[in-house]
C-alpha cells in the first residue's frame, strides 16, 4: 500500500516533468508544457493511474475526452476503468450528427461537439482533460454530457491552475486534480 510520503514524492516527480514555457502562446503566459511527461514512460504511467484511482469504485460506463491532450488520458483510464471512450471535439471534426455547445473565450467564443448517439441515458460519466483553467471547455462538455442524459461522476485533469478559479463553473462535480498551481 502507497504511503502519503510516497505519493508525496511520486506527485513532486510528476510536477518535475512539467516544463514551464513563458511567453506561449502570447506574451505574459507560462503555458504548462506536458510533453515531458508523456514521453516519460514512468511519468505518463503514474499520470493515468493517479487520473483512475479516485473513480476505480463507482462504475463508470463512459469516460469522455476533451480534444485533443484530453483524448491521450481519457483513453487511457478508460481502459484502467474498462469503461468505453467518448471524444468531445472542436466543430467540423466528428462525422455523423452532433450537438453543439458554445462557451466564452477571454475573448470570443467557442465550441464543442459531440455524437448525438455517443452517450445513453443514465451512463455514468467521468471527463477527463489534461488541464482544469478558466472552465470553461469542461462546463461546455459537463453540459453536452447532460443533455444526451448522462450522469457525470466527476471531473478529472492533470493540472488545475487554482489562481484561474475554474472550478467555479463546474458547480457541484466531484473534481480530482492531480497537480495545482496556486499562482503563475
């Protein structure tokens, strides 16, 4: 059984593996860059399972992947959860009949699409995407998943940016984030 020391250390791990890039995609942003922890076999692999854990008990049938890192983690503990996958993507991008749902940008607006047959009613759903910020992308795909009449167990990322206060629009769902960052 992990300890909370050894969870402790393997978190810190994980958080080195993060690579901050200041400056992208414009002036006066630190992106996150997480391309040093996919290509860490051991990174990606704690990733994933730390990502599943919290869910391994409540049944999930679906786990739904924001495009496009959340597609990389969201296949991933779905198949730790032996559950299916369900991508949620830009608009344009899924071939048969969708639902759309707009959300608002810093400046402008977007949206999400997804199957209009991709989720039953009453599946019990877990999102994933790799980073929690404004949240606005996830209240889009929280939504989507509601009107196709699925039940959302929670929200999992790999990185919350806590100063940005997303979890503000995500109201009442269990969020599970592995990685927070308390300040640029």
């Amino acid at each position: 059984m992990e300890t909370e020391l050894d969870q402790e250390i393997k978190i810190t791990k994980l958080r080195e593996l993060i690579r901050d890039v200041r400056g992208f995609p414009k002036s006066g942003v630190v992106f996150k860059d997480i391309t040093p922890l996919l290509k860490s076999p051991a990174g990606l692999s704690l990733a994933v399972e730390y990502m599943t854990q919290p869910f391994r008990s409540l049944k999930v049938d679906l786990v739904v992947g924001a495009e496009s890192r959340g597609f990389i983690f969201g296949t991933a503990v779905a198949r730790n959860l032996s559950a299916g996958f369900v991508p949620i993507r830009k608009p344009g991008k899924l071939p048969a009949p969708v639902l759309s749902e707009p959300y608002e940008l810093e400046y402008g607006t977007d949206c999400m699409e997804i199957h209009e047959d991709a989720i039953s009613r009453r599946a019990r759903v877990l999102l994933i995407d790799d980073l929690l910020a404004t949240g606005g992308t996830m209240a889009a795909c929280c939504r989507l998943v509601e009107k196709l009449g699925g039940e959302i167990v929670g929200c999992a990322f790999l990185i919350e940016l806590a100063f940005l206060n997303g979890r503000t629009k995500l109201g009442e769902y269990p969020i599970h984030s592995i990685l927070t960052y308390d300040a640029e």
